[in-house]
C-alpha cells in the first residue's frame, strides 16, 4: 500500500487563482477599470462648481452631502480629448489614502458599465508604451476577448497633490 503526501500550493500559484472584483467603466472607446474596494458610490453627472486656480484636470467641485468634493476629468488626467457629456455621464466617488489621511474625490467617467471578477491570472503587468503612462495602470486585464485597462487610482490622484488645492476651498 501505498500513501500519498499532498503539498498545499505555493501562496504565489494560489494568488493565480484568486479574482479580484473591479468596476468597469469607459473613456471615450476605451474601457478601463478600478477595485471595487476605492468605490465609494457612483452618482449621475449633475454638472460641478468651477473652482479657479485648480490643476488642468480637476473640472471643479461637487457638494456630496454638504461636503465639497474635487472632480477629476480622468480624460484631461490621461491627456486624451475630453468626451461631450451625454446622460450615461457618471462621477465615480472613490477613496484614496492621501498624505493626510483619507481622501474622497469624484472622477468624471463617460459610463460606468458593470463589476466585473477578473482573475490575477487573467491580468499582465502595464506596458510601458503607449497612450497611458505605465505607473497610471495597474495592468492589463482580460475579460472576454477584450483588453481592460486596470487603473491604478492611488496613482492617478496622489501625483496631483490635491489635497494642497482642497484645503483653498471655502
């Protein structure tokens, strides 16, 4: 008779399997995604308070129940052609860690299209080519035939120094 020895998987071949749950969203014809876990809610555009003196790609300020929240124009951030605002214009409110703390802020989307489980396997690291600089993506991922953008919000938001033009805000 004859016994066998089972030896768990290493952690790296079992982070392969494992998935992780992003909100997909579009930039003009792109389609890109976030972790679900910075999502704090997604509201329908309803327009934003200009606000002088803000970096290029912040479009202005929302009021999210009584607080004033920066807006990113992510297409100005990417440094494509802003899209026209049509009705599946949305803000996807995130949370991110900022050098004070937490930090809330709107990023303007074209449309929000669905939470999607894309597995680690099923993700390449970012190219460093391209229209997106590298550090702005967390990767490539691939659902169903097509290529998604994983955005690397964290990234995105902390090189604006926001919270240093926030603190202007009356």
């Amino acid at each position: 008779m004859m016994s066998t020895l089972t030896v768990a998987e290493p952690p790296s071949a079992a982070l392969q399997h494992a998935s992780a749950q992003y909100l997909s969203f579009m930039l003009g014809q792109d389609m890109f995604a976030m972790g679900i876990l910075a999502v704090r809610e997604i509201l329908e555009y309803a327009g934003v308070t200009p606000v002088p003196q803000m970096p290029p790609s912040i479009c202005g300020v929302i009021n999210l129940r009584g607080t004033a929240v920066p807006v990113l124009d992510l297409a100005r951030r990417l440094e494509r052609e802003p899209s026209a605002i049509s009705k599946r214009t949305c803000i996807i409110v995130v949370e991110v860690d900022g050098e004070e703390g937490p930090f809330v802020i709107g990023i303007l989307v074209d449309a929000v299209n669905a939470v999607l489980d894309i597995p680690a396997a099923d993700i390449e690291p970012a190219p460093h080519f391209g229209a997106v600089k590298a550090d702005l993506l967390h990767g490539i991922g691939k659902v169903s035939g097509r290529f998604v953008l994983l955005l690397n919000v964290q990234h995105v938001v902390s090189t604006l120094h926001l919270q240093e033009f926030v603190a202007q805000i009356p």
